[in-house]
C-alpha cells in the first residue's frame, strides 16, 4: 500500500468521524453521552495537540508504526479513562498531559526515530493521563460505555488528521513536507510549554 492510500485512508476517517456530533441530541442518554465524550478531546488546545502530534509522529515512523503508535495511545488511554471513572488518583495529571505536548511536538520537530514498541510505550505513557482527564471529568447524567465511546473516536479522528497531514505532506519524501511537518512539532512544543507554565 503506497502513502496516497493511507492519506485517503486517514483523511476519510477524520472526515467520515466528524458527523456523528453533528448527528448528536441532547438528553437522550447514551447520545447524550457520546456527545459529551466526543467534544472533551476537542474542547481543549491541550489534548487536540497531543492528539495530533501523535498521528504526526507515527507517520514519520511509517511502516507499522502508522497504525499500531495511534492504536496503542488509544488502547492505554481507555485503561487511563477507568481509572478516572474509578476515582482511582493519579498524580501529576495536568503536568503529564502539558509535557505530552513538549514531548511529542519535540519528537516530530526534531524527527526523532524510534522503534516501534518505544514509540508506543512513549504515547502509551502519555495516553494514561489523556485518559484519566477524560473519565474524572464525565458528566454524571452521562452513559459511561457511551462517553467513552465518544472520547475514543474523536481521539481516533484527531490521531487520523495528524497521520492524514503527515502521509500528504510525504515526511520521508518531500523536503518541504518534512520540514512544514517539523515546523508543526516545534509549535506544539512551544504551545505545550506554555500549558505547563500556564500561560496557554
């Protein structure tokens, strides 16, 4: 499968995830639920970017990497959101989601390469607090198996805008992609750093 396809691919999916908010009412339980949890990821600047940095750096990896970087953030941030659910503590949540910014948009800046099980324990670590913010801040009239729904497939679509970017602008191939894509990484380090200090 050539880069085209897994562009398409990754676009269509940002593309056909999209209108399932639109398509939410409100008050109905479980759609009420969805709603709640498809917005939480885009409510904030802090997770939209980590999100993103995320499908970017697995496109720069390519191969696997492209599939297995995003679905193991996903994976872990499910087990982080039952844990916020459960009210289970762990420290430190706000200052884990702002360096997953650093971190991340540090990795795509600087195109750093890593194997493909380090990469994933890397986002993995970072899914935990992504995930646990995304549970301990569900509405109380919310569906849980819905909320979570939702949270997971506007992670997945913003997983899937970053993979989608990365994959058009050709990283591995185009000098001009490679360094817009750099530039992108470099922005969201310096916007995580101002999350960390608060002043974003």
């Amino acid at each position: 499968m050539n880069t085209r396809f897994f562009a398409r691919t990754a676009a269509l999916t940002a593309f056909a995830l999209a209108p399932s908010l639109a398509s939410a009412h409100t008050g109905l339980g479980h759609v009420d639920g969805f709603a709640h949890g498809f917005t939480h990821p885009l409510g904030g600047l802090d997770h939209v970017l980590a999100m993103v940095m995320v499908g970017l750096f697995a496109s720069q990896l390519g191969g696997r990497a492209r599939w297995l970087v995003p679905a193991s953030f996903v994976s872990v941030m499910v087990l982080g959101g039952m844990l916020g659910l459960a009210g289970i503590a762990i420290p430190f949540v706000e200052l884990g989601i702002g360096l997953s910014i650093v971190v991340l948009g540090g990795v795509v800046a600087f195109n750093l390469q890593a194997g493909v099980a380090a990469a994933m324990a890397l986002v993995g670590f970072f899914a935990v607090f992504h995930g646990y913010a995304h549970g301990a801040e569900m509405p109380k009239s919310a569906s849980g198996l819905a909320y979570g729904l939702g949270f997971v497939l506007a992670t997945a679509a913003l997983h899937a805008a970053g993979l989608g970017c990365g994959l058009l602008l050709d990283g591995k191939e185009s000098a001009k992609g490679a360094l817009f894509v750099r530039s992108l990484g470099a922005v969201a380090a310096i916007a995580g750093v101002g999350v960390v200090s608060g002043l974003v």
